[in-house]
C-alpha cells in the first residue's frame, strides 16, 4: 500500500478528515545471533523493505482510536492513553498504545488523543518482527508530530523494548526494536547489545541472495517458551557469577563455560541452554568478520552451526524449520540455512547464491509441501533503511 492509498482508508474509516503525516517502520531478519540479544551478546540482523506504515491525526482531546487494514472492521478500538490497554478483544493495539505508554514512562508527554490507522506487509506469525514494526513506528510518528525530545536511534530502540517488555509480555532483548530503527539499505548491523556499540557489513547483494522461508506455522508454546528461556539463561548466568565477574551470560568464555560445567545441575538442560548462548555469540563475531572480507562460504558454515545449536542445545526450533533446513542442505548453490527469530515456526533464512536462487525457491517449496502438505512462502531479503516519516 503506498501513501496515497493510506491516506484514503484513513480518510474513509475517520470521516473525511486528512492526516497530519505518514511513517513507516521496517521488520528485521536476523542473519546469525539467536537468543543472543538479552544475554549481552551480539546480533547480525537487517532491517527489511517490508514492515509497517501508519497514517496519524492528532487530535484536540485525548481519545486514541485505532485501525488495522490488515485485520479489517474488527480491529477498529477507541480508548484513551490512561485506559487499560489489555481488552482482552483488540491484542494487535497492545503494541501501538504500549509504545505510547512507555514514551509517557520515558519522561515525554503525549498531549494529545491520536486517530491511526495501520497497514503492514509482514506476514503475521513469520517471525520477522512485526511487533516491533508496530513499535516502532508508533515511536516515529509520536517523535515527529509532538516534536518529542531525543526519541530517536538507540533511545527510540530502548523505549520499544520497554514497550514489550512492560505492556505486551514478551521478555525480548532490543534487537529487533534496533534493527527497525537503525536499518540501512544493503547493510546489515552488527550490534553489541550489551553496550549497544554497533557496526555495520555489507549484504552479499552481487554474489548471494538472503532468503526467508516462511513455515507457515506458529507453535502455542512460542511466546511461554521465549521467557522460559530467559529465565534459564538467568539461572546459569547466577552459577556462573558464583566464579567469574560476568556482566551477563555472553561475557563468558567458551573456556570458562568448560571450566565451570561442574557447578550446572546433573540433567545438563542449563549448562546447554548457556552453551548455546557463548558459542552463538562467537558464530556471530565470525559471522561479521567473513562478511566484512566477502567471505561467503565461512558466512554460510556459521549459519548450519548456528541452527544446530538451536535446534539441539537451546530447543527452539520445530520439525517444520528442521524440514526447511535439511531441504536446504541438499540443494544446489545453498551456502547456510538456520532458522530465524524466536523459534518454534516462523521463518528460516538462507544464504543462496544468486544463479541457484529460483531453483532454491521452487525445489523448497515443493519438497515442504510434499512432506508437510503446506504452502511455504519465500521472501527475497533486501536490506531496507531505518523508520522514517514518508514523503505525501
């Protein structure tokens, strides 16, 4: 949908009013770094071409409404900033009136109702982030049309996470937030999120083509699941901490973990889940590097290690995405494959060189049909810049 047609299903569900301005907000794919991201450690995402747009009005008292040309009639809820966000009916406005919350909670003050309407192209459910679009973009439009002080970059990526973490009950880390906000065209950002130091690889575009495989599946456990692991990355970052001064799980040594593997109980489930968070955050230092020198194959060994770890040690993954991946393994011109995001459905992302990548995509989606009777739906990633207000 582009502005001019945001601005009439604005006008058509408001009553012939016009909106103040249009934004827009990425969704990510993260490349390598998995789960990484609230144990201090580093991530490779990249902001997409796809993501979320808002047409916004303010208004002169403080009623909020809200509209989604995604999910139709439905989806339309009036309610103010002070109101109790959780309805219970309209869950997909948790996120756009949490973000406005959490800018109140940050110190900045909405002044005003706003009239919104959304539209997204990122497919519900696929684990490239549209919740944090939804964050984001709020944060964006809320920024421009109150002139709200230093709500941009790092910060503007901190008060999306606490949007989720407070009001939408998914104990994330701040990469996906990051990624929509600090995107840029072709790069990929290579993000410390201990500190949030960040830098920036060149994606493969000339050689390579990054492809998401949507599953078309989301377990019922994804969302528990999530903060079931971080709180037993917490658990053996505490064991740990009884040896070594860590910050956070990520700061431990590969050597360190092994040295301290006596002190996780017997059933090994923490020491794996740790496991899997140290040798992670070395795949994505590597993983930056090998991009960095255009090595490609290193890229793509990383990626195999990364979803196996996933798979084995922090058991996120689910027979559809292990379906996707060995599928991958066995097709011409695939360099890496893993699955992407929280786990348990969603997509996988490939590294698939550019002669081979419409070979990639029938083969794959034949083979998962075949085996699953599902339709997977294939994406080919190009790295999109940051949020932003679009021109009208």
């Amino acid at each position: 949908m582009n502005a001019e047609e945001l601005l009439q299903g604005f006008s058509e569900v408001f009553g012939n009013v016009q909106a103040d301005g249009v934004f827009f907000a990425p969704g990510r794919v993260n490349l390598i770094g998995e789960h990484t991201d609230y144990n201090g450690g580093h991530v490779l995402p990249c902001a997409l071409t796809m993501g979320t747009c808002v047409a916004a009005r303010k208004r002169k008292d403080q009623t909020i409404r809200l509209y989604s040309c995604n999910i139709g009639e439905s989806s339309y809820r009036e309610t103010s900033l002070q109101a109790d966000i959780r309805d219970g009916e309209h869950s997909w406005t948790y996120y756009p009136l949490g973000m406005l919350r959490a800018i109140e909670v940050s110190g900045r003050k909405i002044p005003t109702g706003l009239d919104l309407y959304f539209c997204g192209d990122i497919p519900s459910g696929s684990g490239l982030s549209s919740s944090a679009s939804l964050e984001i973009v709020t944060g964006v439009m809320a920024a421009e049309l109150f002139a709200l002080p230093g709500l941009d970059g790092p910060e503007l990526a901190r008060v999306g996470q606490y949007a989720e973490n407070q009001f939408c009950g998914t104990k994330c880390g701040i990469m996906d937030q990051f990624a929509s906000v600090m995107g840029r065209q072709d790069q990929a950002i290579y993000l410390n999120t201990g500190d949030l130091s960040y830098d920036y690889a060149p994606l493969p575009a000339r050689d390579c083509q990054i492809i998401a495989v949507n599953s078309k599946v989301k377990h019922s456990l994804a969302s528990s699941a999530y903060n079931d692991r971080r709180e037993e990355c917490a658990q053996a970052l505490r064991l740990l901490q009884s040896r070594y001064p860590l910050q956070d799980l990520c700061s431990c040594s590969p050597e360190q973990l092994e040295e301290s593997r006596k002190l996780f109980p017997a059933d090994g489930l923490l020491y794996r889940r740790a496991k899997h968070a140290v040798s992670e955050n070395l795949r994505t230092k590597q993983a930056f590097e090998a991009l960095r020198r255009g090595d490609l194959p290193a890229m793509g060994q990383l990626m195999w290690a990364s979803h196996e770890s996933l798979r084995s040690d922090y058991e996120v993954s689910c027979p559809e995405l292990d379906l996707l991946v060995s599928a991958a393994a066995g097709l011409r011109g695939v360099l890496g494959s893993r699955m992407t995001g929280g786990g348990f459905g969603g997509c996988t992302v490939s590294l698939v060189r550019k002669a081979a990548a419409e070979d990639f995509i029938r083969a794959i989606r034949e083979e998962y049909e075949r085996k699953t009777g599902r339709h997977a739906e294939c994406y080919l990633i190009n790295g999109g810049a940051g949020a932003r207000r679009l021109p009208l």
